[in-house]
C-alpha cells in the first residue's frame, strides 16, 4: 500500500477523535504525562498542520511546535482543513522526493511521513483514552506505525520522549506492538 493512503487512513482514525473531543474534556490528564487533552489537542493540530507544509514543501519551523492551533470553535475544523491540505499536497509525486526542513533537520520526505503518521496513530489513541472514546488503528497504519518506532524507539528513549518498552503477548497486533514500544498498553 502506497504511503499516501497510509497517511490519508491514519488522518481519518484521529479526525474521528478529536472531532469527539468536548469542550469540559480539555483538562482531563492524559496518557502523555505533561499533556492535558487541551494541549495533546493541540499537538495533533501541530501534526496536521506539519504534514501540510512538508507536503508543499514549506519548511516546518520549529516555532510550530509550540504554537497554540486551538479556537474557540474547537479543533475539528483547523485539523480538517490541514489534512484536506496535507492530503492534496501529498498527492503530487514529487512530494515524496528529497528531503523536508522539519523543525531545522533535515529528513527524507518517506522518513517524515512515517513518523507523523506515528505520531497521528500513537496520539489518536492517547487522545481516545483520555476522553473515553474508541479508537481503531487502521492496519496498515499500524504496520508503518510498528515498523517506525521498532526503528526509533530506543533513541526515542534516550530522548526522554518514551517510557521503557512495555512487554506484550504472544499474538499481539502490531498497533499493540508499536504502543508497547513507545511505554504503553491497551487496558
């Protein structure tokens, strides 16, 4: 499966979730320790917002990362109209050519897509959780999703971005496996 339905499949199983979030959820802690679902909200708008500009090849500055995205008529619509954005930019051929400016480092444009997606898939769930919504990884979302933090994960660690890798059972799905490597679980 190309890369693109990947993406277009992983923005579809998060819009579902932040379109649920309510506006008295904003506070509840989430699985991301120094995130409420206000500011976890936020960071997947920063997400959409970066798969936007890579896709049209802007670069994605580092000052993004710390913008608040959120209105005041809630994050349903700034996330859909970055992905219709990333989507349609993401579309073009060329776009996966090369490399992005994200954040001031230079990543190969297949590379960054893959760690997004992750980051859509990863945060979808954290968001479903803390809000008590379903989340249904797509598998191939969570195939590209395994297969990047299986990739990352223990530098990822050395970051101080993920928890110890948490065991799994035999038979786990690979959603399963690639939460585990970034210090979760399902409950």
């Amino acid at each position: 499966m190309q890369l693109h339905e990947v993406l277009r499949r992983a923005f579809t199983d998060t819009a579902a979730v932040v379109h649920g979030v309510a506006p008295e959820q904003l506070g509840l802690p989430t699985p991301c320790a120094d995130w409420d679902v206000r500011a976890l909200t936020n960071h997947l708008l920063q997400v959409a917002a970066a798969l936007s500009r890579a896709g049209q090849r802007l670069p994605v500055p580092a000052e993004l990362w710390g913008q608040d995205l959120m209105t005041a008529d809630g994050p349903g619509d700034r996330f859909d109209d970055d992905r219709r954005s990333a989507l349609e930019a993401w579309s073009e051929p060329s776009a996966w050519d090369g490399t992005i400016n994200l954040g001031g480092m230079a990543m190969p444009a297949r590379m960054t897509v893959s760690m997004l997606v992750s980051d859509l898939a990863i945060h979808g769930w954290d968001l479903a959780q803390a809000t008590g919504q379903p989340y249904a990884c797509d598998p191939a979302v969570a195939a590209v999703t395994r297969e990047f933090m299986a990739g990352s994960a223990a530098r990822g660690r050395e970051m101080g971005i993920y928890a110890a890798a948490r065991p799994v059972a035999d038979g786990a799905d690979a959603f399963e496996e690639a939460l585990a490597l970034s210090g979760r679980a399902r409950p």
